[in-house]
C-alpha cells in the first residue's frame, strides 16, 4: 500500500488480488448478497484508491482496510435505510469454519442453521466483531484499530459477543 501511496497504482491491482475474497466474505458474512457484497468490495478499493495518503504504514494494512470496509458497509446501509431498500440479516450464511470452542457443539447441519439464526439476532456491530476475529482471524491488536478502543477493550467485547451468541444459540437450541 505504500507503494501505492507514493503513485504505483498498478500495485493496487495485487492488493485487489490479495484481499477480495476477505472481503467479499466479510460483506457476505454481515447479511449482504452476494451480488451486494461483489460491489461493496469494489467500493473498498476505490475508496483505498481515494484515500491512499490516509495510509501511513505504522498500523496493520488488514486493520487500515477492514476499516474502511466497515465505513463502505455503513454508508451502504445508511443509502439504503434512506431508500427504503434494506437488506435482511436473515439471509446470512456463514462459510468459513469457526477456529474456537463454539465450534465444537456446533457441527450438524441443523446446528449450523441454529448459528445462522443465532448471529442474525446479535446487534450488526456484535456480528461485525465475531466475524473479523473469528472468520477473518483478525488478532485483537487489528481490531482494536479499526474499532478505535484498546487491545484489552476489543477482547472484553468480543467476549461480550461470543457469551451473547452462546446464549441465544442455546435458546433457539431449546425453543
């Protein structure tokens, strides 16, 4: 990206190869389609692009560009709520494994859509954090800059989410 930033932008074009699946499944994952999720991708680029000099090198590139992807998402939303057309949370479909304890309670295809369910019922700043750490495997250092609080904070709420998710999964497990 510092490449980038000093005027070779034909480099953009590795980060694009790089980074477009990540996020691709980080829209996916927050409840978009995937048609949605496609553009919301390229508006992440064209937003790197706009921005370059924003970038200084000291942080992660991985927590300079989630983000911004968050801020695309939002303004996404934002347009949306405005027009009237939004898309439903309902809809999400978690593709990448989950690498922590929840997983091992979680492997029939019927716990998979109870987890579905479940995270489509957390807040979207709760699901946005889940899916960064445990999708994206974001360490809590990166997240704790995009999310602008401490190292220490960013685990507290993602504890905070995953004790949430827990507790709802086991009330749709038993209702």
């Amino acid at each position: 990206m510092l490449k980038v930033k000093k005027g070779d932008l034909d480099k953009l074009g590795l980060l694009y190869e790089r980074h477009k699946n990540k996020l691709f499944g980080f829209f996916y994952n927050l409840g978009n389609n995937p048609s949605v999720s496609e553009d919301l991708v390229q508006n992440v680029f064209v937003r790197m692009l706009q921005y370059r000099s924003s970038f200084s090198g000291n942080g992660a590139f991985g927590a300079w560009m989630f983000r911004m992807a968050r801020n695309v998402n939002y303004d996404y939303h934002k347009k949306a709520a405005k027009t009237e057309v939004s898309s439903s949370s309902s809809n999400i479909e978690i593709r990448d494994p989950m690498n922590d304890e929840l997983n091992e309670g979680i492997e029939t295809e019927g716990n998979n859509a109870l987890l579905r369910r479940a995270m489509a019922q957390l807040s979207e700043e709760k699901r946005e954090l889940l899916i960064l750490t445990k999708y994206k495997g974001l360490k809590f250092s990166e997240l704790a800059e995009i999310i602008g609080c401490s190292e220490g904070a960013a685990k507290v709420r993602v504890h905070r989410a995953l004790k949430e998710l827990r507790g709802i999964f086991l009330e749709l497990e038993i209702g």
